[in-house]
C-alpha cells in the first residue's frame, strides 16, 4: 500500500485551468497568469497583497439572474451566510432576489443596503428576542421558527410591534438524511435544528400557532443540508412535507406555501456533477406538484434559499507560497501565507479543492502536492491533494477555485492572523469592497 491514501486523477495539462469550477470570467494570458473579471492576479497581488479573496461580480451577477430564471415561479432567498457583503447583498437586491438573514449581523446589511424589508427572512434555531425584535422592527416577510420558545417569545413581542406583521414558517426536520459531510446534514433527527416531523412535534407546533391566532402562518420549510449533488433528499423531503401539509388540510389548515431551503451543491473538482438549476427547479416543481395531486391539496408557492450555488463559484483565493517541502516517495508540501483561517471547510467537513499555478507558465510535469497553511496545526490544509508542476517554488502566486462560499464567511483569527481583504473584479477593474485586517484591529479588540 502506498502511504499517500488518495490520489485525484492526473490532470492532462498540468498548467491549463480545469473545467467546471473557475468563475465565468477567468482566463489565461500567453504568460500563463490568471485573469479574473479582466484583471490580472499578479496585479491584484501587488497592489491588495496575499492571501486574498478574489470576487467574481460578473460571475455571482449572472448566478443570481440564473436562479431568478429557472426558478421564476419560485421565490428565491439567496441564503446570505454563504457570502455577505454590501456588494453582494446590493446584488441579490438589484436581481431580484430575496435575502435570507440568521442574526442580527447579517440583518444589518440587508439595512445597509436597504433591501426592500418585505424580502427579508429570518432563520435561526436560537434567535435572541433583541434579534427577533431588530426583525420586527425592519419588518422582515418572513421568521422561520425553530422551536417552542421561540414562538413564546414572537408572540410576546408581536404587541410592541404593531406594524409589522410577519409571515411565519415552521421549520420541520423530515427525517432525511442528506447525502453530504454530517457536519451539514440537517435533516435527520439527531441534530438540532427545527421540529421533528416523525414525533408529531411539528404537527403539534402548527395546531398551536393555529390556535393561538396571534401569528400569520404562511407555512413550512426544510433545510436537508448542504453541497448536495443529488436531487432524491429534496424529493423525499417535499414528499414528506406534503404529507404533512395534507393532514393539515383535511383539519381545514390551509398553508400556502412551502420553502424547501438550500444546499444545492457545486463543483469544487471536475469530477463534480451538480444539477444544473433549471433542471433542479423542474424536480422540485414536478415532484410537489405530483404529491400534491395524489393526496388531493392545492399546489403551494415554493421558495428555496441558494447559498454556495450562488457564491461558491464566484471566488476564488489568491496565495503566495512561502515554502516547498518534497518529501521523497510521499508528496510535495506546498505551504502559503494563509490556511485554515481563511479556508476551514477542508479541515471542517474534508472538503475537497483544487489548486493552480496562477502567475507564470510552466512546463515541469505534474506533481502530488498538498497545500498547507502557516497555522500550528497538523490538520491546517487548503488543498488536501491535487497536482501542481514540479518546478513550484516559493514566491509562486497560485490560486484556488470555488472558495466564494463559506470561506471569508467562517474566516477567524487562530494565531492572531488577519483575515484576508475580499477583492472584487468586474470588466478589468479591481476594486477592495472589505480591506484586509490587520493586527491593529486585532490589538484593538483585546482592551484588557
Ligand atoms: C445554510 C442554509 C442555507 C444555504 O445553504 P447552501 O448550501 O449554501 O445553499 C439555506 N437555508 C438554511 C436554513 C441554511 O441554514
């Protein structure tokens, strides 16, 4: 047995960027360096410095206005956490999308970019009632609740609010077991999120805020998980959710609509074959409608909530090598000046990347390489393997693909690192829409 465990399939040219998972706009000049949105990244490395988070505007524009499409009958939150910033939020705005916000933080930028606040849904499975109160008061559409308190508190808080008249879903754990890392399985009943279908818990929440009349109850949601490239948990999870929806109907409860979340998965190798989106929409439409005419309800208005099929694509991280370790018979490390602090998703939910020579061109075969970080952690890997040429040494710029996504979002500081700026390029122009930490904000912080 050999000591390296796994081996991604050799690339054919070593030095061209794979298919599948760069952002639309990124080609290579005649000297082998990436462009991104028109820009070179050697320039976006002089000017903004490394590491960096290179946003594709074009690219998460055009995804946005492709959910819009294929989904045109379907109302479509873009699931903010995957990737926030004015600008992108602006984005989603200006396409017509809707967004959707877990905290207060996040509630912030939709206010900053004055997203229309009938487009706003809170999520959460423990909303503060100061969150639940900033929602209300920014008259958000919808809150998706999570549990029993939670609808203690709305409730109690509804009366100081007078104008704001939110729609209300209840999120429902189906009891499907998502095809993805268990880190972001979200449906199966040992996790925390939402009321479990299977106990009658849910059933139960719906005849109380029935009951109760003080909340608008518009209908029911589920989240299955994320990075899911098959379409069966989303069909059993509508299937399921119908089911529900029938029983409740027959009591003459009558829910108008059905969100079905996010999770819609997206290539990080070229091996990855995500559902294309109109495609997707198509299932999901079938799949309710076909329910729906069995058990003999009305069809409801869909939504769904695209996260990481939005951003992740859109990214991509610019590094510079520091160091090259070719450890004889096993592989070459390749160690850049950033790592799990900007990119925890591989040491996380062993999530898989590619990585590319970005500034130079080079015809030195391919070799095994592992990209690591500069953190004081064996488990502080980028790119866990893949192939760079063998001549890659320090001071190389190279880039990974697909990092748009829950990248910058879970960046932290371990060994008080700052986080990298986020750069965005359009039509040959770079411009810094988040500057990059630096030590002095991190100093700034610790006021003991
Ligand atoms: C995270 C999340 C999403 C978005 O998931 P993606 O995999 O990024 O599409 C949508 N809805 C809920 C409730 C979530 O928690």
């Amino acid at each position: 047995m050999s000591v390296v465990e796994t081996q991604p399939p050799l690339p054919a040219d070593v030095s061209a960027l794979r298919t599948g998972i760069w952002s639309t706009t990124a080609t290579q000049d005649q000297d082998g360096v990436l462009n991104i949105g028109g820009v070179p990244v050697t320039e976006i490395a002089e000017r903004y410095g490394t590491p960096a988070y290179v946003f594709d505007e074009a690219d998460f524009r055009m995804r946005c206005t492709t959910y819009r499409e294929a989904f045109h009958d379907f109302d479509i939150y873009y699931a903010s956490k995957a990737f926030l910033t004015r600008t992108s939020a602006r984005i989603a705005k200006e396409t017509g999308l809707s967004l959707d916000v877990c905290t207060e933080g996040e509630l912030a930028y939709a206010k900053a970019v004055d997203f229309p606040p009938e487009r706003v849904l809170m999520h959460g499975n423990n909303k503060s009632e100061a969150e639940l109160a900033a929602a209300l008061e920014y008259g958000v559409g919808r809150i998706v609740v999570d549990s029993r308190e939670e609808l203690d508190r709305l409730e109690a808080l509804l009366p100081s609010f007078p104008n704001s008249r939110p729609g209300v879903l209840l999120r429902v754990t189906v009891g499907v077991r998502a095809d993805t890392h268990a880190h972001i399985a979200t449906a199966h009943e040992d996790q925390k999120f939402g009321f479990s279908l299977v106990s009658g818990e849910a059933e139960e929440a719906v005849r109380r805020v029935v009951d109760n009349g003080l909340l608008e109850l518009r209908g029911l949601h589920s989240h299955i998980g994320s990075q899911i490239l098959t379409t069966q948990g989303f069909e059993a999870a509508a299937k399921r959710l119908v089911g529900l929806r029938a029983k409740l109907a027959e009591d003459g409860i009558d829910l108008p609509e059905l969100d079905l979340g996010g999770g819609f998965g997206i290539a990080y190798t070229s091996e990855d074959q995500p559902t294309p989106a109109a495609e997707m929409a198509d299932i999901l439409r079938t799949a309710v409608a076909k329910e729906c005419a069995q058990l003999g309800v009305s069809v409801p208005r869909l939504a769904i909530e695209p996260g990481r099929a939005i951003a992740g694509p859109s990214g991509a991280t610019l590094y510079r090598v520091g160091t090259v370790k070719h450890r004889e018979g096993i592989r070459t490390f390749v160690a850049v000046d950033g790592g799990m602090s900007d990119n925890v998703r591989t040491a996380l939910y062993a999530a898989t990347y590619t990585v590319q020579l970005a500034g130079r061109v080079s015809d030195a075969a391919p070799t095994l390489v592992r990209v690591v970080g500069k953190h004081c952690d064996a488990g502080d890997v980028v790119v866990r393997d893949d192939h760079l040429p063998a001549d890659v040494r320090a001071g190389d710029l190279i880039a990974v693909p697909g990092t748009g996504a829950y990248c910058r979002s879970l960046a932290h500081n371990y060994n008080q690192i700052p986080r990298p700026p986020v750069i965005a390029v359009l039509e040959g122009r770079a411009r810094e829409i988040v500057r990059r930490e630096t030590v002095a904000d991190l100093m700034g912080l610790d006021v003991g």
